[in-house]
C-alpha cells in the first residue's frame, strides 16, 4: 500500500532551485551527488567543499563553468575555512 501524500516527484519540486552544498563533492560519490543535483534540481547556488587530497576539480568540471556552482578547496576539518 502507498502512502497517497508522498510523491517522489513532488519532493523533487519542493527541492527545486534551492541552494545546495556537497562536502566531499569532488570525490567519486560526492560528484555523482553533484551530478544528480544539477540535473534534476537546478539549483539556485551550489557550494562542492572538498579539499581535493583525494577528491580530483576533473571530476566536477563540467559543472564549474555555471554560475550556480562554487569550488571551494578546503579541509572540512579546518573550521576558519568553513
């Protein structure tokens, strides 16, 4: 049985044009999340933290051209750069 007041779809319109930010986003699982964010909920600003030690920028590249999307190259474990 389902819940007729979920809806995938509406979730999704509800999550639309926000602002976004993937710690870990240049990474292999953090840039499919990158990914998925920009090609479904368009967002209005997108923030991808990653120190890239092991994150690589090749992996969200296509994305950095675009307004939305911001690269910052920090440690999470460093708050002063939060």
């Amino acid at each position: 049985m389902t819940n007729p007041e979920f809806s995938v779809q509406q979730d999704l319109e509800r999550l639309r044009g926000l602002s976004w930010c993937v710690v870990g986003g240049a990474g292999f699982i953090g840039s499919h999340f990158v990914d998925a964010i920009m090609a479904q909920l368009e967002p209005s600003r997108l923030v991808v933290f990653d120190s890239l030690r092991s994150g690589s920028r090749s992996r969200i590249s296509s994305h950095l051209s675009q307004e939305a999307v911001e690269l910052v190259e920090a440690d999470v474990q460093n708050i002063d750069s939060l």
